[in-house]
C-alpha cells in the first residue's frame, strides 16, 4: 500500500524539506542513569543518515527508543510530503546483532512467512508468496538463501536478509543497527551498496547506526555524533573533520596530526 | 463411542476385539487427540528454550488441583486450570520486569508451587497417596465424556494455535525484530504461556506430572535434530508423537507398565536415534 503511494524517485529533487522525520526532545533514563538527553533531530526522507559515537553513547538506545520498545520522554514526528498529518510512520528495522539458535529449523523463507503471511508458515506456503519472497530477497542479492536455515548465515548474509524483511512492507523510516563485529570487510561494503540502493530507489528515511568511519564517509549523507545527546549533525566531512569528533574518540593524536596537514583517519 | 470400538476391531490385538477392553480402546483415542498437540505446542516450547518454564507450569497446576481440593470441589480441574494460568501469567510477567535470569524466577516459582500444593494436600494430616495418580497419571482410567472434554479443549488449542504461531515464531527469533513489526512480544509470550499452562493441567491427571513435560518436549527436540525448516519440524514432532504414544500405549499393555512413562522411553528412544543420527541430516 505504500509502494502505491510512493513513486519511485519521487523526492529526490525537492520535496526532502517536506517529507522528515522530527526527533524532538528525546531523552532516555534507565533508574537514575541518563542514557539519552535533549535528542533533537531532523531525518529528511531519501537520505541515509548515520549515527556515530563511542561505545556507550547510546546509539542502540536511540534505536530502541525510536521502535517504542523503549520508554523514552520527547517525541517522534513524522510529517509527510502530500500531507501535513502527522502519523505514525511504519518502521522497518534491521537488529544489531540476533542470538539465533543456530539449530533453529527456521529458513529464510520461514522468516518471511512468518512475518508477512496470514497463515501459520509451517502448513500453508502458497506460490504467490514464495514468488514475493524471492522477489524481495533479489532486491539485496540474496535469493538463493531462501531455504537456507538462518542459523546457517554467515553474518553477512543475515543481515542483507534481514534488511530484505525491513523492505516488506517498504517503511517509512529504516532503521539499522550494524553490527560491531563478525562482518568482513566484502560483506559491510554489500551491505552498504544496498542501503545505499534501496535509499535511491524507494523514498525513505534511513537511519544508520555506525562503527565504520570509512563506509559513513562514502555512504552517508549526513552525519550525526551522538554521546547522551547529539554533539554535532552536518555532511560527512563536515562531522569527521570536526574537532568534537577528534575529542570525542579521544584521538588527540590524529587530531594535531592533522593541524599539521597530515591525513585524517 | 461406538464407531471407534468398531474400527478397532480390525487390529490384531487381543483388546482390540468386539466388546473387549473398552477402556483400552478410550485411551487409545486420548493419546491420538492428545499427541499431536502436545507435539505442537512443544516445538514452539523448544524454539523458545522454555523447556524448565513449562516443567514449572505443571507445578502450578499440580498445586490448583490441591487449592481446588481445599475448596472441595470434586473435581479440581476448574481451580487448577485456573491456578496454573494465573500462575502461567505471574511468571512472564516477574520473568520479563526483572533482571534475574530466567531460570532462577522458574526455579522459585516452581519450588514454591509445590511446596505450597504438598502443604495443602497434607494439611490436617491427610495422606498424600490419593494424589499420586496426579504424579504418575493413569490414561487408562479416562472415560468417554473427559475424551469428549478433552476433545473441545484441543479443538481450542489447535485453532487458536494456528493464529497465533507466526507472531510466536517472530517473537522467538527476534523479539526486538517482531516488536518492529509491529506485535506486542509480551502479550503474545502470556497467551503462549496461558495455553501450555491449560493443556498441562488438563492433561495431568491422565500423562502424569512427573513426565508431562517430557510428553511437551522430547517430540519437538527429536524433530529439530532432523528437520531442516519449519514445515518439517512440524510434521516430525507430530508423527513422533503419534508414533512413541500409540505403541507406548500398546506396549504399556504388554509390560502392565504406566503408560505415560512408558509413551515416554519410546520418544527417548527417537530422540537419542535422530540425535545420532543428525548429521546425516544437516
């Protein structure tokens, strides 16, 4: 249903200032311990915005909080282009990292009728779904695992078809948390290739939590530094040259590094 | 009841004969209603690594059954159903509030339950021995009507089953995932918990609570060293099931042996076969 309503392509001119995302206010507290503070961001449709900060920053809590599984304070506002309704926007999410049982006698294809057909996955799997399911796993170059188990991933793998499950139905907002560790270095640069496909190719806001500084500077559009609440948004460039990120990473030595024209990391 | 006698009376035993064993013939019909459901709810028990949570859950309706013998019901199976989803229920939700780990709350719930359904049961110094039937089972004694109670319940199960087991297996995978998507992971976690918690105290008194988890289980876990996606899984713990509680129940006959542990060591057997016998799967 909201395929019909987005074309292909249809912001990428203009309309970005219309379509957003408003992060206001935001703020975690766990106890007596503030997580998350005064978050105020703006997400524009068609652009895939990273967010980046050290460890403990509260980057998956932003994610978390942004889902609803989260009780946060603040507000998420989601306005679109053709209208000025404010709703609430359909999320996709791509998790960080699963604790799968690798036993699990669950597949792909399981995954997915799990998740989008209306009857039980294990007795009724009709042609016109797996034909779906196929088709949306070709959108992340992934259909020959649909009768994969997922125990059986490797952590690339997993996580393009995840990504593929966040694409069904197309959401508003993506949200993906990558994760730290178990990705090489092919199977990030795939991954990337494709979010960045799939933010030209349908008009959604991504939102990115990172650890790859290299991939946030040749895939994202904009930047966030987030550390309890946001240091600094701009264009890449802008945020990984800064000064707050070096004194964020405690990178003291990059940073009269590169007052002296050296390179940056 | 008639047309089962009738239909049995082509097998080559010597129960199976005209106007022969009827309650043989009853239990035979328990155990065919009961199995593949049994089998069913137990892959999603297995899935969701609650194999000790529903153990506790038979420990909750074991002390119902006490409470509804306190209140003087005749038959405590209201107060029991109703004792052990409350039970069912307290449990997901101190299990998902706090911190400790999971199997810590079971255990104290779990220990509690009985020891509090054994204080109630020997209160005023009343034997014990007339529950044992509730710890050991006895399919045998089951009369048509409870197979008829027995079929409206599973009836229910099997329904409501079918609803709600996509949501379920999502939950189970990934409850962020599913919660993205838009299910509530903790209401459907309590209704799981609700049914197992229904179909174990409805059953007891006829599997037995000592092996009634097994019966939950064993099926589901010889399954999954075999099967390779959902569809199989199903299937397999179902024919398992079937298969180690209808020659349980025959060999039980033979052995005069109980038949739920008996029903038991036969899904032991498949599941230590497949087990080693796994790789050749994968």
């Amino acid at each position: 249903m909201i395929e019909s309503k987005f074309h292909e392509n249809s912001c990428r001119q203009e309309c970005c200032g219309l379509c957003c995302t408003k992060i206001e206010n935001f703020g975690v507290t766990i106890g007596s311990t503030v997580i998350l503070e005064n978050v105020n961001l703006h997400i524009h449709c068609g652009e895939l915005t990273a967010i980046i900060g050290p460890n403990g920053a509260g980057k998956s809590t932003l994610i978390k909080a942004l889902l609803g599984e989260m009780p946060h304070s603040g507000s998420l506002k989601f306005v679109q282009s053709d209208d000025d309704i404010l709703k609430a926007p359909v999320m996709g999410y791509v998790p960080q990292s699963i604790n799968l049982d690798i036993s699990s006698p669950t597949t792909v294809l399981d995954l997915f009728l799990a998740s989008r057909s209306k009857y039980p996955a294990w007795l009724i799997r009709s042609k016109k779904e797996i034909a779906r399911v196929n088709e949306r796993l070709a959108k992340v170059r992934a259909e020959h695992l649909i009768s994969r188990r997922i125990g059986a991933l490797s952590g690339g793998e997993l996580q393009r078809v995840l990504l593929a499950l966040a694409l069904d139905p197309v959401p508003e907002i993506l949200l993906l948390d990558e994760p730290v560790s178990g990705i090489d270095q092919n199977g990030l640069e795939l991954f990337y290739e494709t979010v960045s496909d799939i933010r030209k190719a349908y008009d959604l806001s991504i939102i990115l939590v990172s650890h790859d500084m290299d991939m946030v500077r040749k895939y994202a559009d904009r930047v966030v530094l987030l550390n309890k609440t946001v240091l600094k948004t701009g264009l890449p460039d802008e945020v990984l040259g800064s000064d707050v990120f070096y004194d964020t990473f405690s990178l003291k030595w990059q940073k009269e590094n590169r007052s002296k024209g050296g390179e940056a990391i | 009841m008639s047309w089962w006698y009738k239909l049995l009376e082509v097998l080559p035993f010597e129960w199976a004969e005209e106007g022969r064993m009827i309650f043989m013939k009853n239990a035979l019909l328990a155990v065919i209603l009961l199995s593949p459901v049994f089998a069913l709810l137990g892959t999603m028990i297995v899935n969701n690594g609650m194999a000790f949570f529903s153990d506790a859950l038979g420990h909750g309706a074991f002390t119902g059954v006490a409470i509804g013998g306190i209140l003087g019901f005749v038959q405590p199976m209201g107060s029991a159903v109703i004792f052990s989803a409350v039970f069912a229920f307290l449990v997901a939700v101190i299990k998902n509030r706090g911190k400790m780990a999971s199997d810590t709350i079971i255990g104290v719930f779990s220990s509690t339950a009985i020891a509090l359904g054994i204080f109630l049961a020997t209160l005023d110094g009343k034997s014990f021995a007339r529950l044992n039937s509730y710890l050991i089972g006895d399919i045998l004694s089951i009369t048509p009507e409870e197979i008829g109670f027995l079929a409206i319940v599973l009836a229910i199960v099997i329904v409501f089953w079918l609803f709600i087991f996509n949501k379920l297996l999502l939950v189970s995978i990934n409850p962020s995932l599913a919660g993205s998507r838009g299910i509530r992971t903790f209401w459907y976690e309590v209704v799981f918990s609700c049914v197992v918690a229904v179909i174990v105290t409805v059953s007891m008194s006829w599997i037995g609570l000592l092996v009634i988890n097994s019966f939950l289980v064993l099926p589901a876990a010889a399954a999954r060293n075999v099967a390779r996606n959902q569809r199989q899984y199903h299937f397999l713990a179902v024919a398992f099931s079937l298969i180690s509680g209808i020659t349980g129940l025959i060999l039980s006959y033979s052995f005069e042996t109980a038949t739920g542990s008996t029903i038991i060591l036969i899904s032991s057997v498949i599941f230590f076969f497949t087990y080693f016998f796994r790789k050749r799967f994968a």
